[in-house]
C-alpha cells in the first residue's frame, strides 16, 4: 500500500494531480498517434479533429498549473512530496508542448502534395512509431514511478536523432532531384523536425520522472 | 437522538379521571394530585423503549474484504473505482497494469482520453482503447456502475481480434508487394532488350530470356497459389462429404508433387487402408505442397519419407519427414502466416511462393484436421496432418469410394510406383 499522508486531503490532491497529468499524457499520445495515422493516409478529417482537440490539452494544463500553485501555497509540501508537484507542474508543460507538435503534423496534412506516390512519405513511419513509444513509455513511467523505464527513454532518444538524420538527408537528396516536390518535401522535413522534437520532449519528460522518483537527474550524457 | 415524544394517551386520561373520583370521594385535593402526577409519571418513564436497531455482529452485506476476495483471482482485470480512485485491483490487473494501480487516480491506470470520457460518466458503458499497456494492443473497457459514485471497470483484451484485421490488411499489402517484385524485373529485362538489342550479344539476351521466363513462372505459380487460397478459404467452413482413399491418393500426390527427377527420393509407408471424408483435388495440393517442400528444404539427396499410419486418436495421420537443415523453434509458430519465410533470398531463390503452408493449413482446417510441424535444427522437419477417418457404413462402399477417386488409374496397389517401402 501507498504511504498515506496525515492530512488525507493532501493524498487526495496528489492524487488528482497525477491523475491530470496522465490525463493529458493519454490526450497527447492519441493526437500523436492519430496526426501520424491521418498523414499517412491523408485523412484531413480527423486532422481537424486533432488540431481541434488540442484545446482540451491546454485547459489541462491551466488546471494543473493552479492545482500544483494550490497545493504549494496551502499545504507546502516537503522533500519527494515537492519533488512530485515540482516535477508535475514540468512535466504539464511539456506534455503540452508534445501535443502541440502534434497539433502542428495534423495541420500539414492538407499541404503535401500527390500523397500516394510520394515517396519520402513511406520514411516517416518507422520513425514515428518510435517517437510515439517513447511517449507511450514515458507515460507509463511516470504512471508507475519507474526509474529504471525513464532512463530508457532517454537512452532510445539517440535512435531517433539518427532516424532524423537519414531521413534529412534523404529528403534534401529528394528535393534535389525533384524540384517540383520541394514544397510537399519541406514539410514532411518539417514533420520529421517535429517528431524528433517530440522525442526530445519525451526526454524531458522522463528525466523529470526520474527526478520525481529518485531526487537525482539522471547523468546527461548525451547532448 | 430526537425521537418524537409519543404520550401514552388512554394512560394519561385514566390516571386523570382515578385522580378526579380520588379527589370527588373525599380524599383531600392536593393527595389527589400527587397521586395523579405520579401515576402519569411513572406512565411517562415505563413508555416502552423503541426496539434499538443493534449493528448485526455478521453483516448480511459484503465486506471489503469479500469484495476484495471475490474479484481477485477473476480471469479478467478489474478495477473497483470509487470517485476516480482504484480503491482495489484484482490480481489480473494488477499484473497488466502494475502493482502501482491501487490508491491511484484510475486515469493514471487508464488514461486513453475515451476511457477518461467513459470515467467520467456515470452509467454503464464502454470504450474500445489503444495502448493501454503496450502501445499496440486494444482492449475493451466497460464499466459497470454499482452506485453514485463507484464503479466496476473491466478489461478486455481485443488485441488478437484487430490482429486478425491487421493481417488482412496486411495481406494485401504483401500480396502486392509479391507481385510486384517479379513483375519489375520481367519489366526491367524486357526493356533492356528492346531499347538496346545491339548491345546484347546472343549469350546474354538468352540469360535475360531465361530469367524473364523464370520470373514469369514464378508469377503464375503466385498467382495460381493465390487463387487456390482463396478457393480453400472461401469454402473453410463446409466440410466435404466425399470419401477419397487416402492411400492411393497420397501415393499419386507425392509422386506428381516430386516430379520425375526427384522421384526416386520420395518414399511411402502405409499402415492399413485409410478413408477420409475429403476433397481430391484439395487433399492432393496438400501432399504436392508439403512433398516438394520436403524436398526443397531437405539436404540434396536425402529421403524424403511419407508415412500413414492410424493416430493414437484413430484418425488417419499422414507424416512427412524430412531430413534438412530443421527449422529454427522461433520460426514454427508462424510457418503457416502467408508470405512468412524464414529465409526470404533462399526461398524465392527455390521458386517459393510463400504461400505453400498457409494453404496447407487452410486444407487441414476444411477437413477437420489437425497439423503439426515439429523440428530439430540440424536434424530435419516433420510435417504431421491428421484427418478423422471415414468408416464406410457397409464394406462393399469401400471398393465403390475407391473407384470414384481413382479416376484415371485404376492400378490399386498402394505400394507400386517408384517409390519402394523403406521399412
């Protein structure tokens, strides 16, 4: 059983305030996943029911935010108690900003060209997919306060670097040779500029859980 | 502890009129009047004491503790919520979602914003959600209001059944792939010999022909393949009703399926004489499909060994033995998927469609059969395809069903042919 605090409305507000963030955590994955979905298959429809949903996102977040402020000011929270509302009102932040990139490749779907014999597009997947498994586990760290989970995210972030990086190069190599495609290609550049943004958020978001749960940062040995 | 007060009437009114003849027959007043107010006193004091309702020492009702009891070892996860928060989690929530679940906003459990939509309300209902542990599965979740303000929710994992859809799709998806890969290089061949036919000299343009018919060949064995899944796929769930002598009918089949060239590897046992209820044509693509895989996949040279016995179970069980490299175990599961091949460059080097076993499988399935494929790496593969026996319901049906399958031949000697018993 979970260690219960004297004042029982100070559990519950952990409580909700956690809940809040895995709220919004599950509202970023499911943009995330379904702006790639409606990229691929050029389902502007539920882009826009992507980009219009990301509304509920920042409300979130504003409610995190005076929540996190509430418990602060009312209860004053000590040690892994304010690690936890400190970690919590970053990680608000950030998870928004995730959703927002997300926002951002749903609003791009209308603009590539030729979808079905574009090629470039068939690169993006790979890439996505692990983008979006980083916020998936990140997610689940943060649910059961793992460690160990967090600081594989962060060591899975390289791959997608790496998969930005092929997939940069393979573009501009694209756009040399097909002038024409340049404008559908400069903004699958700037999809795959997103996700690998995304990945790098999912890092932060994992070293703040890391943070939250040991009260160290993990070694920053990348960057 | 205010119960409202309910004077004993009739009581009172007696003590009042007793009280009035005392003082009426000459007892002096104030007498009269204490005996009266001690009278209606003592009414007041004996009223009977409303029946206390005592707390039941064995509660009829469920404690948390039953409740706690009953749930846990349910096959599938649960979650009692109350107000948002996982007040308990049975064994097998526990386990998919983490010990970490208990005391926790159940959004931190769940958080797909349908499931979240589906906490929220207060009614029965349900979601179907992406990602709840690994990012790919779907389970149903359903919740089961007790009251106000607490829940049961369910899971259910539906991740097998979208797999089904994602393999259709897949399919698809691979099928064409197939296709294409030998149609670009038929393509590809041919355009180099219209555009530049001086530059080719008469030993090249013959390779290139060679390999546009090789290519083309494999095409229309893809195709045929295709279509023969298909057929074997739509008609799955009738069974068929003909009897068919399995003896015979494996014999001829291995015999075609090996070719003339490679016949003399080919070996049949039969113990006993075996009917089936089957489909001819079906029962012998079977045999040619596992046959010339046994050969493919078998070291060069090595025997190939059909064997039809009676199973412990009484059915007519048909092995196929090899003598290969073996399979690895990790591939075995999924040999019968289409298009799965354990080593693509080598099987599309042999002339393999990919398709052979998963039409193998689709057969068996038609025929209520059961197969089996065991494997040890270095050693060879076994192929076992177990069919229940026809038993004719008089004996002279026998020789009638016999004839009816042997169509063009009506040599009847099980063992005859090439293929001498290895015994």
């Amino acid at each position: 059983m979970i260690s219960e605090h004297t004042v029982k409305a100070f559990d519950e507000d952990i409580t909700r305030l956690r809940g809040l963030i895995t709220e919004m955590g599950g509202l970023a994955e499911t943009a995330l996943e379904g702006a790639l979905d409606a990229l691929i298959r050029g389902d502007e429809v539920l882009a826009e029911r992507i980009v219009a949903d990301d509304r509920k996102l920042d409300t979130l977040e504003i409610e995190v935010d005076r929540l996190a402020v509430k418990i602060i000011a009312l209860r004053a929270p000590m040690a892994d108690d304010l690690r936890e509302v400190i970690a919590a009102l970053k990680i608000a932040g950030v998870v928004e900003r995730i959703g927002d990139y997300a926002k951002n490749i749903a609003k791009r779907v209308g603009q590539i060209e030729g979808r079905t014999r574009f090629e470039p597009l068939t690169l993006l997947p790979a890439m996505a997919d692990l983008a979006a498994e980083m916020v998936h586990d990140v997610l689940t760290a943060y649910a059961a306060r793992d460690p160990a989970l967090a600081r594989e995210v962060i060591a899975s972030d390289k791959k997608v670097d790496a998969f930005y990086n092929s997939i940069f190069r393979n573009l501009v190599s694209h756009m040399v040779e097909n002038p024409a495609t340049i404008s559908s290609a400069a903004q699958l550049l700037f999809v795959a500029r997103n996700i690998e943004r995304i990945g790098d958020h999912a890092t932060n978001v994992a070293e703040m859980v890391y943070f939250a749960a040991t009260g160290s940062y993990p070694l920053d040995d990348d960057s | 502890m205010h119960k409202p007060l309910v004077l004993p009437w009739a009581g009172l009114m007696i003590a009042a009129a007793s009280a009035i003849l005392i003082a009426l027959s000459g007892i002096p007043v104030p007498y009269a009047l204490a005996i009266w107010l001690v009278w209606s006193l003592t009414l007041l004091i004996s009223q009977p004491h409303e029946p206390i309702v005592e707390s039941d020492p064995r509660p009829e009702g469920l404690s948390r503790e039953s409740l706690i009891g009953m749930i846990e070892n349910a096959h599938s996860p649960l979650l009692l919520v109350d107000r948002k928060r996982v007040l308990i989690a049975n064994a097998s929530a526990r386990a998919l979602l983490g010990e970490h679940v208990v005391g926790q906003d159940v959004r931190v459990a769940i958080r797909h914003p349908r499931a979240i939509a589906l906490m929220d309300s207060d009614t029965h209902g349900e979601a179907i959600v992406t990602g709840l542990v690994r990012r790919k599965d779907v389970y149903r979740v359903s919740r089961y209001a007790i009251d106000d303000h607490t829940a049961v929710i369910e899971l259910i994992s539906k991740t097998a059944e979208s797999d089904v859809s994602r393999a259709h799709t897949d399919f698809v998806a691979n099928a064409s792939h197939e296709l294409r890969t030998p149609l670009s290089s038929i393509i590809g061949y041919v355009e180099t010999l219209s555009e530049h036919p001086e530059d080719i000299d008469e030993a090249t343009a013959r390779k290139f022909l060679d390999t546009i018919h090789r290519e083309a060949q494999r095409l229309q064995n893809l195709v045929s393949d295709l279509m023969s899944l298909s057929r074997v796929e739509a008609e799955k769930h009738d069974r068929p009703d003909a009897p068919v002598d399995l003896n015979h009918l494996v014999e001829r089949a291995a015999r075609e399926g090996a070719g003339a060239n490679r016949s003399e590897r080919v070996t049949f046992e039969a113990e006993g004489q075996f009917e089936v209820l089957g489909d001819t044509q079906q029962l012998e693509q079977l045999v040619r499909n596992l046959v010339d895989n046994a050969l493919k996949y078998g070291r060069p040279d090595s025997p190939v060994v059909l064997r039809l016995t009676e199973s412990a179970l009484g059915e007519a069980k048909l092995e196929v033995v090899d003598q290969g490299e073996g399979i690895e175990p990790e591939h075995l599961p999924h040999l019968t998927r289409r298009f799965y091949r354990t080593d693509p460059g080598r099987s599309r080097m042999s002339g393999g469609t990919g398709l052979g076993l998963a039409i193998v499988k689709h057969i068996v399935e038609r025929h209520h059969g059961r197969l089996d494929i065991e494997s040890e790496v270095g050693q060879g593969t076994t192929v076992t395809v177990r069919i229940p026996q026809y038993h004719a319901p008089g004996a002279t049906e026998d020789t009638q069903a016999a004839e009816e399958t042997s169509s063009d031949r009506v040599t009847q000697v099980p063992q005859s042919g090439e293929a001498p018993p290895a015994t």
